[in-house]
C-alpha cells in the first residue's frame, strides 16, 4: 500500500507543494481553477496559469481541501463560477444541475457560512475566463459538468 507523506501539521496529503504554493503565492480577486479529468487545463493553463497536476485524486476531495485555506471574496458575487450544462445536456440531470454542483455548495458553505450561490456561466466564457485565471488544478474527477472556478478573497483577523 502507497501512502503519502506530508511532513507538516494540519496540511491534507492532497495538497501537493506545488498546489500550496499556488494558494500561497494568490492574492485577492486571483482565481483558481479546480478541473475536471476531461478539461483542457494544459491549453487553458498556456503561458499565463500555474498548472498544476493532481491526477488521481477527485475534484471533491481536491476542493475540500483548498477551502480549507484560501477565502472566497465576499466582495463580488461571481466567486464561484461553474460551466453551465448545454442545453441538450440539461435534461440529464435533476433540476439541469449536475448533481456534483450539490457537493461544491456543501462544501463552500461549510468554510464559508455567509457565501451565496454558485454562478453558472457558458462553456466557452468558463473557458476563456479559465485562461486568465491564476492556477488550474487538473484532477482526475470523472463526473460531467465538475469545474469550478473560485475567486480567492481577503484573509482578515476574523479569518
């Protein structure tokens, strides 16, 4: 059985150095984007994003994790963005929600009790918005519609 190390205190083992430097090295209003198996996080990544690999773990786990450490800005309300279903892709799922979407509020608002909502955004601006962003981590999830887009907001002494 391989297990990983991690050799400081309190740090998930699915976050990788590199991962923890990324969240280190954000500040407020840069996002990260927390990719599903089947994004194109190297060609959105280009010359501009930290990629970051974290192939075989799941986007849940990977989220729950990071929201452990980094604040989501308050001061917009865009601070969680998904790429919404196509439309004939809405019909496969309850309400037109994948149903991970279910899991990423649970777990947003377990860290931050006064977020709002999550903001569903066309397929292509995800993907142009994802280019711009500070760090893509591409995880191994393999449920459809899990990308999630977070804007990192202010650590402050209540934090």
């Amino acid at each position: 059985r391989t297990q990983k190390m991690v050799m400081l205190k309190g740090i998930p083992s699915n976050l990788s150095p590199e991962l923890m430097s990324a969240l280190m090295s954000m500040g407020h209003g840069d996002e990260i984007v927390i990719a599903d198996g089947n994004f194109p996080a190297a060609s959105c990544a280009g010359k501009n994003a930290i990629l970051v690999r974290a192939d075989g773990s799941d986007l849940v786990s990977i989220l729950e994790s990071i929201v452990k450490f980094l604040p989501v800005d308050s001061y917009v309300e865009d601070n969680a963005v998904v790429m919404d279903t196509v439309a004939k892709d809405k019909a496969k799922f309850p309400g037109g929600q994948p149903p991970i979407w279910k899991e990423f509020e649970r777990i947003i608002k377990r860290e931050e009790p006064e977020w709002k909502q999550l903001t569903p955004i066309d397929r292509m601006e995800f993907y142009e918005r994802a280019k711009k962003a500070f760090c893509i981590v591409a995880t191994s999830e393999t449920a459809v519609y899990a990308n999630l887009i977070l804007k990192k907001g202010v650590v402050s002494p209540k934090n």
